[in-house]
C-alpha cells in the first residue's frame, strides 16, 4: 500500500495586528492602577500610559475612517483634521489645569 499524506492545511496567524491591539488595550487600566492605586514611579506610569494609547489611537482611525466613508470625503477630512489634534487638544487641557501657561502658549506659538 502506498501511504498518502496529509492535505495541506492551511495555518493561521495567531497573533494578529488586531490582535495584538486588543491585548494592549489590557495597559489602559494598569496604567490607572500604577497611578492612582500602586503610585509608580512616573517613567512606569508614562510607559504603560504611552503603551495604553496605541489601540485607543487606532480605533479613532478606524472610526473616523468608517465616518468618512458615509458622510463624504469633505466632512471626512474635518473630521480626520479634528481628531489628529486631538492628543494636543488632550495635553493642553492638562496643562492649563496644571498651571503651565506658558507652556500652552509656547506650544502654540510654535507652529506659527
């Protein structure tokens, strides 16, 4: 008898760029956790922090994306103009909140 082999199957990634987003998504409550609860040290607290933004960046891509695609490539392209500004709009605000004035400042006069 002759031995036959196996069909090929087919092997699937594991660990997808979909993925892996959702499993850092799990750095958003450490980074809550190791601020407010642990009281790490600020580097710790920044890297998981900065760890923790990445998939939340990446959904707000998505979704403005999927906006886009319903309301037309004008009202797309504000909304991609809005929500690229966001994290500077997001610092701003703390800083302001913080005292930092000048700061705010300086960033904006930056780009002028």
């Amino acid at each position: 008898m002759k031995a036959t082999l196996a069909p090929e199957v087919p092997v699937k990634r594991v660990l997808t760029v979909d993925h892996i987003l959702l499993l850092m998504l799990a750095f958003v409550p450490l980074a809550l956790v190791l601020d407010f609860a642990i009281h790490a040290s600020g580097i710790v607290v920044f890297i998981a922090s900065a760890v923790a933004i990445i998939p939340l960046a990446g959904w707000m891509g998505r979704a403005t994306e999927h906006l886009a695609s319903h309301v037309g490539e004008g009202v797309g392209g504000l909304l991609n103009a809005t929500f690229g500004n966001a994290a500077e709009l997001i610092i701003a605000i703390v800083a302001l909140r913080a005292g930092l004035h000048d700061l705010v400042k300086a960033s904006i006069s930056w780009r002028s």
